[in-house]
C-alpha cells in the first residue's frame, strides 16, 4: 500500500489556479484515465495553471487503505464520527494522509475554482459560488446540475472547500456504464476550458 500523491502542474503562472482531482474513491477509477491521457497530449500555452491529482486514492475500493471514504473526513464543521462501514470519516477529521494532503495544499495555494470526478450518478453537483460554472461544465458534459445530491455529505471535499472555503467547487458524477475512452473527447473539452477559457 503506498499513500504517495502525484500532483501534476501544467503551467505554473498561470492566471488563475484550477484543482483537478481523480479517485476519490479508490473504486471510481476514471478520472485518473482523463487525467493521464489530457497530460499526455502536452498542451502548451495555457491561460490559466492546472493542477491535476490523477490518483488520491490508491486504494481499489471505496475506502481508503485504512477504511475511511475521504469523501466524509474533512474537516468541515459537519464532521461526523460515523459506524465503520463504507461511508466511514474517520476517527476523527483529516485523520488520513490523502486528506492532509489536499488540506495542505489548499492552505498554501488559493485555488480560483476546483473539480472532483466521482461515479455512476451522471449529474453535476457543485459547492460554493459555482452555480453558472456548473452550468457550463453541465453544457460540456452533457450531465444535468443538480445542487443538492439527495443525501447528507458530512466531511465531503465539496463541503470543505465550496461552502466553508468559497471556492467554487464542481463534482462530476460520470456515466459508469460507458467506457472512459467514450467519455474522454467531452473530458479533454473541460480541460481545456478550466486551461484556456475560464
Ligand atoms: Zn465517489
């Protein structure tokens, strides 16, 4: 088991700072393949400066390699001590290396907007002052917005830093049911977008 983040910076004085994050949960797997592939096409001449995470979560479940969903343990006021079952935040928050990982790097660089790519919901969800970026992030997708996921999120990453933070915040659900490589010509698009455009 290996907790050893990869944090990948395309262009690093760029005007504004965009946080991407891929696996979460270790068993949605996706977006480290977006992530990886939009690298390998070795854009130049961004506006902006990309910070990509392909992998926080190492691990082929859920959970992280102790059993906590990174998804609960932030520590936003919310936090709960929650059973130990899939959806466990730890023992207490930030408990776990991952997620003093993205704590840190949030203390030290002010990130102007930031994207989370999940599984299997296809819609997007958004934290904080994100509402027309999700509405254009909605566009390139092609996945509708919805604010509310339907069920409470205690310690989430999007809690953490859309609402306690102010930092627009984006979560992608992707469709499950189609293969990455369908679903990466859209995922190159938002990329480019968080790169050149926004
Ligand atoms: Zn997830």
């Amino acid at each position: 088991m290996t907790f050893d983040i990869d944090l990948k910076i395309l262009n690093n004085s760029g005007l504004r700072k965009i946080l991407i994050v891929g696996v979460v949960h270790g068993d949605e797997p996706q977006g480290e393949y977006f992530i990886n592939e939009y690298l390998s096409l070795k854009r130049t001449g961004l506006k902006n400066s990309l910070y990509f995470i392909p992998r926080l979560n190492k691990n082929t479940t859920r959970t992280n390699f102790n059993g906590v969903d990174l998804n609960r343990n932030f520590p936003t006021k919310n936090w709960i001590k929650s059973d130990k079952d899939e959806y466990f935040g730890g023992a207490c928050p930030a408990s776990e290396p991952e997620t003093k990982f993205l704590v840190k790097l949030l203390d030290k660089t002010a990130f102007d907007a930031i994207l989370t790519i999940h599984a299997p919901y296809k819609i997007i969800n958004y934290d904080g002052p994100a509402e027309a970026l999700a509405s254009h992030v909605s566009k390139i997708l092609g996945y509708r917005v919805e604010s509310d996921i339907g069920y409470p999120t205690p310690g989430s990453f999007g809690t953490y830093c859309g609402v306690e933070r102010n930092i627009p915040t984006i979560t992608v659900e992707i469709d499950e049911n189609k293969a990455p490589v369908d679903l990466l010509e859209r995922f190159v698009e938002l990329f480019d977008y968080f790169g050149f455009k926004y």
